[in-house]
C-alpha cells in the first residue's frame, strides 16, 4: 500500500537560510505548523525564522553545519522527541559555480561532503524514529544536473546524481514502512548557489515559486519533483545520447563561457 501523505505538522529543513530552503520555510509556515530550520549563516537564518515565525509558525532555529554529523544528529532527536517529524527535506547544497577552470580538490571534496554525506547525516538518524511509526516524508534535494555530467561542475553533478538514485533506492525501501520519499531535481532557481554561476541560465525561477511546485510534489508523493519542463526534456535527452556525440558540444560551451 502507497504510504498516505498526510498535510505535515512538524517540519525540518535543512540549508534554510537563502534559496529553496528559505522558500520552503515560508511557503510551509502557518498557524499550527512547527519548523525546526538549519543553516550556517546566523543572521540570514534569523531573518527567515522571524518571516515564519510572523506567518504564525512556530520556530526552532538552529546555526549548523550539516557536515558535523554528532551535532546534527543530536538536535535532529531533541527535535523529534518534542515534535515528532513529518516532513524532512534535506536541502543543504554548495556550488563551485561554473568556470573554465577545473574543480579544485579540496572544492570537490567539499562538495561532496555538504552535497552528500551532509545528506546521509540529515537522513539517516531519522529513517529509524519514522519507520517506528510508519509515517512521514523525507524530501531530498537533487537537481537537474544529476542527470548528466557537465565538464567544469563535475562534483556538483556527481554529488547531486548521488543523492538522486540513492533516493530513487530508498524510496523502494522504506515504502512498506509507511514513509515516503521524494528527489527534488530543480534547474536553476535564484540562491546563493546561483549568483556564483558566471554563465546563462536559462529558465531561472524565483525560490517561492519553485516552493509551490515542491510542496505540491510532496503532498502527491512524487517519486520525482523535476522542473522545469524544458530543462527536464533537454537533460533527458542529454543523457540518452551517445556521449561521443554529446562530450565535444559540451566541451565547446564550457571554453565559451
């Protein structure tokens, strides 16, 4: 039987100071809804609790680093002994941007270590705690990158297409226990990510409303959250392709931009 998604109460989010993950606390605070909000910029995390907290929610926010796995673990189950959580959404992401030069080793490591293991340490503590009761979602943060790798993002890509297939995996394990699992595959949608990128990004979307199309996933228990269309289409038609016949445009837009 599909796990039944019901309207989520008690809410995390990870990454929630600026871009999808700040979007998402807004879009999400109501009266009667509990918001246990993450990220590492103090005052920009202020700032968006203070948003929700005057659209009637109420906030817990705490400044973290996903990647110092105890201390996350530890709130996250101060959390759920208080609030037990519906909704996780893993969300915090870093970028090198996008340039001629390659990544440089410790940006790729980096980048692996926010983008992935960050997201094992927000998921795995509470995949036990929402198996006990058979009930839930968590929400993870991929992105249309995932789907093909692109020479001068090779880590983002490689880290986000990680996150992707092992939600797509998870997602089959935990359904018999009731709980749901969402990948979120946005394209470009304005953060902090974004205004690293020194190229063209085509179909750009503001965060609130990449907020709705996520919620509105969500709440159907969609396997995938990809958007948007044209860029789903051209990243899926990508990755069919021969890469003999993809690599060489590929390397001429990165030595263009």
């Amino acid at each position: 039987m599909a796990p039944q998604i019901e309207p989520p109460k008690n809410i995390v989010i990870t990454g929630a100071t600026s871009g999808i993950g700040a979007a998402l606390a807004r879009e999400y605070a109501a009266p009667g809804v509990f918001l246990a909000l993450i990220g590492r910029n103090p005052d920009r995390l202020a700032a968006v609790a203070a948003d929700c907290e005057k659209a009637g929610a109420e906030v817990a926010a705490r400044t973290l680093d996903v990647t110092d796995r105890d201390a996350l673990a530890g709130w996250l189950t101060e959390i759920d002994a208080a609030h037990p959580v519906d909704l996780l959404v893993a969300n915090a992401g870093i970028s090198a941007g996008t340039s001629k030069e390659d990544d440089a080793p410790d940006k790729t490591r980096d980048i692996f270590a926010v983008n992935l293991a960050g997201v094992l340490n927000t998921v795995l503590p509470m995949i036990p705690k929402l198996r006990e009761r058979k009930r839930g979602q968590i929400a993870l943060l991929a992105s249309i990158a995932a789907f093909r790798g692109i020479p001068g993002t090779a880590a983002y890509c490689g880290s986000k297409a990680a996150v992707k297939v092992w939600g797509e995996g998870l997602r089959g394990e935990l359904w018999g226990d009731g709980v749901g699992v969402s990948v979120i595959c946005p394209g470009f949608v304005v953060s902090a990510i974004t205004d690293a990128n020194q190229f063209p990004m085509p179909f750009i979307m503001p965060g609130d409303r990449a907020a709705r199309i996520i919620r509105q996933g969500l709440a159907r228990n969609k396997a995938r959250i990809v958007f948007p269309w044209p860029m789903h289409f051209m990243v899926w038609l990508l990755s069919l392709l021969p890469p003999a016949w993809t690599d060489p445009a590929l390397r001429r837009a990165r030595q263009d931009f």
